[in-house]
C-alpha cells in the first residue's frame, strides 16, 4: 500500500468544502506563490509519513459530525503532487461512506492526476490568475497544468467550487472579474464561485523560515471592495 506525505490535519473544518470536513493538508507544492499562507508545506520531504490506514481512522472520528453534506477534503501543499496515494485515500474513504474533495492550485498535473480526481466527489480549484504572464510572476509555474485540470474536470464532469484569491493592486478589477467571467464560461460544472481577500498573517511565518516575503508591506484586501467584485460576478 502507497504511502503519502502529511504536513497537518484540520479537524471540524468548515471552509474547504461544504458541511463540517475534516482536512488532511499533503505536504509539498511545486509552486511558489508569492502570497502563500503555507510556505511550510512545500518542501516535498517535509511533514511525515503517513498511510491509508491512518488517513481513514482519522477521517472516521469525524463521522458523526459530516452529515450529508460533510466529509474530507485533501488540501496542501499541492495534494495532486501525490497523486495515487491521494488515489488509494479517496478509493479506501468511499467504501467507508465517506465524501471527500480535492483542494488543488492548477499548478501540476501528472498521469496519476485524472485516476485521484476521477474517485472525488468535488473539486476546489484555486484559479490563480486568468493571465499566463500574471499567473507564472505569481507561481513560478505554467498555465498547463490548469488547462489540463479543467479539461478533465469538464470530462468527468466533476462537480466543481472555484476560488479567486483578490490581492490588492493585482486582480482587484472590474476588468480582471470580467476576465474571471469569461474564464469560467469554459467550466461546465461550477457550482459556487468564491473570492477570498488577500491577508497578511503569514509575514510571520516567511520569517520564522528565513524566506522573503514578496508582498511585505501589503495591506490587506479592504472587505467592503470585495464585497463590491462579488456582484459582478456572473456565476
Ligand atoms: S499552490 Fe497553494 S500551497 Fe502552493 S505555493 Fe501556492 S498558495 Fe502555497
């Protein structure tokens, strides 16, 4: 049986999914976000060990709690980094009648990618920038890997939440909220759409692991200005 590589676990979560979920954040993440809340997650020999037999004995404490809507999300890191042990999770929680949901960044794809998202219930996509010059000054990545998620996504017909982090000074528009528009008429299945106010509670941490912090200085997303993007959303 494949083993996996753990950074943490967040039980009674209530953001990455809906209902109450208890989340299993995989360590490592090919990308390097400039404003990433989890710098501690990407290096892909961090966090532990951990098998599928622990995956789905922490996942069943939280039964009782996840009703109908409930269950566990994989998150990072980047969890498709991992993509057949995320398999084997996902495969060993259904026969325990347990949802579950991939939490992914766009930002790596591979041949065990489709066999993992193809066991989930739902897919969270965090569409890091519509732009491919935006998106790589962002990441460090390529757009790739996302086109080839949305291709698969739209295949399996995977029901899917997308997630727009606003970042004051580079997406906060009229125009880039039409252009997320017009990026996600190519995504059949999207259920909710929801967008997330940069912060910055993780200077801290950048510090605490030596690393620069490229957006230092950078107030916070002003609430009242997000709420405002939100209802030019079209879906
Ligand atoms: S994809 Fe997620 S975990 Fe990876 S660097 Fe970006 S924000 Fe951090």
């Amino acid at each position: 049986m494949d083993k996996g590589r753990l950074h943490s676990i967040e039980t009674f979560g209530a953001v990455d999914g809906p209902g109450i979920r208890t989340v299993f954040f995989l360590q490592g993440c090919p990308a390097r976000c400039s404003y990433c809340h989890n710098p501690d997650t990407w290096n892909t020999g961090g966090g532990r060990e951990v098998d599928i037999d622990e995956i789905v004995s922490r996942a069943k404490r939280g039964k009782p709690y996840y009703g109908e809507d409930g269950g566990v999300t994989f998150s990072g890191g980047e969890p498709l980094l991992q993509g057949k042990f995320l398999r084997e999770a996902l495969i060993a929680l259904k026969a325990e009648g347990i949802g579950s949901a991939i939490d992914t960044s766009g930002t790596y794809f591979d041949e065990d990618s489709e066999a993992a998202i193809a066991e989930a219930d739902l897919l969270l996509l965090d569409i890091k920038h519509t732009d491919a010059a935006v998106f790589k000054e962002l990441t460090g990545r390529g757009q790739e890997p996302l086109f080839k998620l949305i291709e698969v996504i739209n295949r399996l017909e995977k029901p899917i939440w997308v997630r727009q982090v606003i970042v004051p000074g580079l997406n906060d528009t009229k125009a880039y909220i039409e252009d997320l528009n017009g990026f996600l008429s190519n995504m059949k299945t999207v259920k909710k759409v929801e967008l997330l106010g940069y912060h910055n509670m993780a200077e801290n941490k950048y510090e605490k692991l030596g690393l620069d912090y490229r957006l230092k200085g950078l107030e916070p997303m002003d609430q009242k200005r997000l709420q405002q993007l939100y209802t030019l959303l079209t879906r």
